[in-house]
C-alpha cells in the first residue's frame, strides 16, 4: 500500500495532522448528542431520540481507531473520512429539504438543528461503511496488480535466463551425437540443473508474492540460527548481536535468512563475519564484505539483476517477496566495517 508519486502529497499532509479528522469527527457528534441529553436532563425523549446516532457517532471513532491499529496507510484513512464527511453533507441537505417542505406546510418541526444533526450522524455513519468497503476494494486491487507484476516478472525470467542453459544444452547435446564423447553428456546435465534451479527460485518468488495469513512470536535469534544451519557457510561466521520477538511466517522468513547469508557468502570473503540484530521498528542483517555500490542499492532487489557473472539475481528478489508479504519495509546501506546491510522495518 505505498502511495504513488502523484499523491505523496495526501500523505504528508495527513502525517502532520495532530488528530485524525475521522475520529475527530465522530468525537464532535457524539460530544454534541451528549450536551444536548445533558441539556434535558437526561429526559426519556432526548434518549430516545439520542440513542442511536450517539452510537452511531461511537462506532466510527472506534471505526478510525481499528483502522489506525491495523495500520492503514494515512491515505486510505482520509479516503473514508471523505466518505464520512460527504454522507453528513448529503443527509444534511436531505433533512433540510424535509424540514423546509414540513415548514411551508405549516406543521414545522420540534428542534430543527437537532434534527439536522441527527441526520448528518446518520449520514456519517453510512459514509463510514461505504468508506471502508472503497479502500478494501483499491487494497485488493494493489494486491492484485503486484500478483501479476509478479507473473510477468516470472515470465521474463523464465524466457530470458533460461535461454542461455537451453542453448548450452542443445549446443553439447549436439556435439555428442557428433562425436560420441561422453564428456559433452555431463555439460547437458549441468546445464538442466540449472535450470531446474532457475525455474525452482523463480516460482519461488512469484509465490512468496502473496499475503501471509498465519504467523506467530518466534525469537530472532531461533530465526537466524535455523536458517545459518541450513546454509554451507564454510570459515564464514555470524552473531546475533541482539534479539527480539517477531511476528512473522517462520518458514519463509527462514528462507529470507538464508538468501541474505548466502548472498553475504557469494559476494564477500570465505570468512565473511555476518550480524544479525534488531534496530528500530524491526531486524537487520549485515556482513563485512565488500559491500554494495551506492547506485546499486535500489537495483539489487529487482528479479534478475546480479552482479555475479553466474548469478540469476533471484536469491534478493525471494527477499524481497517475503518482505512484501510480511508487509516490510527493505533499507540497504551499509555496515559499519563498510559491508552491506539490509534493515527491515514494518
């Protein structure tokens, strides 16, 4: 759900407001009907009449308020509070009308802008309702178009990477009908596992690209020894230097361990030393390696960018799928003994 370049502004605007404008809202109606009850002494009528917009009013405060828990983005929160706010005007003018035909009729109305504040509440509330169906619908169509971003993702790199082993494969499958050498048969077999490899990382990429719908506390620490286990690690060494709970898949997030220290083992020394610990709003993992160029940062969590000559660029990508799934946030910068590090947040 991040927003896109043409309504950053929307945003922003909402980070600085010191109250949200929904719960706000709600909070002014209800505050109203209550002064007004008060006003009569808590008479039988004024809480009858009062009853159910002051609910009403309640249950979007406490509406704004679950969506705020949930964390839905300041964006999507202003869209229902236009929502809100659109269906207090609408009702207002309606009630109006109303009471004016009742006026020129000459049977007027008891209370008037009481009356017009209960309609407006009413109008609030069904504002709210439709509000918070408009941006499921918008999230599950984000949701969807990064689904078949993901496909067609896959699909480059299924018809781009997996050429240059196919053309191997062909090219000594040929010469060992020519020759009759064995030696060509082990080229075609180290080339299919290849892209038996290939295909394996790409389809895993294009499934982490999914919601996650169960997760539970597992430490950092178990997280990370799990997945350093798992890895050929060779002189290379790890720490965790602090640890933290986390709310999270744990078999995918092992898989996200993993690619990170094998990435950490593919580009720096034999004894790379790699540290994991948790930073502000989340973990970070990070190495003493070599490091990764500044203008490189933004690129190496695309599907099929590497920088090793052999390398599918897919390893980071699973990363960043998971993430996404998880709903982090990715920073890379760089470690304090100049490697790389990969914080995320969320």
């Amino acid at each position: 759900m991040q927003p896109t370049a043409d309504d950053d502004w929307v945003a922003e605007i909402g980070d600085q407001l010191p109250v949200s404008p929904l719960s706000l809202l709600g909070f002014v109606l209800a505050a109203t009907i209550g002064v007004r009850i008060a006003g009569e002494s808590a008479s039988s009528q004024a809480l009858l009449e009062s009853v159910f917009p002051l609910v009403t009013a309640t249950a979007v405060v406490l509406a704004d308020r679950f969506l705020v828990a949930m964390d839905v983005p300041i964006r999507d929160r202003l869209t229902v509070f236009a929502y809100a706010l659109g269906g207090f005007l609408a009702a207002v003018v309606v009630t109006s009308l109303h009471l004016y035909i009742a006026y020129l009729e000459g049977t007027g109305a008891h209370a008037p802008l009481y009356l017009l504040l209960m309609g407006g509440t009413m109008g609030v509330g069904a504002g709210t309702v439709a509000g918070v169906f408009d941006i499921k619908q918008r999230a599950a169509t984000r949701e969807a178009r990064r689904q078949s971003d993901r496909l067609e993702e896959f699909a480059s790199v299924v018809s781009h990477d997996l050429r240059n082993p196919l053309s191997v494969a062909r090219g000594r499958l040929d010469a060992a009908f020519r020759t009759g050498s064995a030696d060509h048969l082990k080229e075609v077999d180290a080339s299919l596992r290849r892209m038996d490899e290939l295909i394996d990382a790409s389809l895993s990429v294009a499934r982490n690209g999914t919601q996650v719908e169960e997760t539970y506390e597992v430490p950092l620490i178990e997280l990370a020894s799990d997945a350093w286990s798992a890895t050929a690690t060779d002189e290379a060494t790890y720490e965790v230097v602090d640890s933290r709970t986390l709310q999270v898949d744990p078999l995918r997030t092992k898989r996200l361990f993993e690619n990170l220290f094998r990435n950490s083992l593919d580009h720096g020394r034999d004894d790379v030393h790699v540290r994991v610990g948790s930073c502000d709003g989340g973990f970070f993992v990070e190495d003493d390696g070599p490091g990764i160029p500044e203008d490189e940062r933004d690129k190496i969590l695309e599907q099929g960018y590497s920088t090793a000559r052999d390398g599918s660029g897919l390893g980071l990508a699973i990363v960043r799928a998971i993430a996404d799934a998880h709903g982090w946030s990715i920073t890379v910068t760089e470690s304090e003994s100049g490697g790389a590090r990969f914080e995320f947040t969320g």
